[in-house]
C-alpha cells in the first residue's frame, strides 16, 4: 500500500505534502515516515494517509458566479452597475 506523508517544520504552519512511502501497514508506514521525515528535526508533526483515502475534489460548482480568486473574474464595475439598478440609483457619468 502506498501512504502519502505530510510534514509541518513549525508549529503553527501548514502541512505540506513530503513525499509518498510504500509500507506493509499503517505502523510501519508510521514508523517509516518518522525516519524519513522526522529524525533530524526537519518537522514537529507528520500526518501519514493511506492514499486510497485521499479525496480527490476536481470540481467547483460556482452557482453564484462568483470568481474573486482570479482579479478578471470578478467584474466589479458590471457587479455596481447592477447595484445600482437594483438600488433605483443612476450610475455616475463618468462611468
């Protein structure tokens, strides 16, 4: 079985993905993972999981058209001229 490894260098911080073992069962991939990623204090904690039990999630449904992760994908002045409208308020002559 294959068991992916994530390890944190600092309390606090993310887990970060390390690398993937391949182990008989989940003590020894444990005790691999601490030999691999731990015994020279390169982490504080390791998370080790099974791969098959890693969800993978590929799509994003974005019902209310709403993409403000990407600076084109969210139109702001169409988005306030809607509110506008909405608001029974004209739009500046400037725009």
């Amino acid at each position: 079985m294959i068991y992916e490894v994530f390890r944190q260098e600092r309390k606090g911080q993310a887990f970060a993905h390390a690398g993937s073992l391949p182990a008989p069962d989940a003590a020894f991939a444990e005790v691999y993972a601490r030999e691999q990623y731990g015994r020279r204090g390169e982490s504080v904690a390791l998370w080790v999981v099974p791969r098959d039990q890693i969800q993978l999630i590929d799509e994003f449904v974005d019902e209310l058209e709403r993409n403000y992760h990407r600076v084109d994908g969210y139109p702001l002045k169409a988005k306030l001229k809607e509110a506008r409208e909405r608001a029974g308020n004209p739009a500046p002559a400037d725009s």
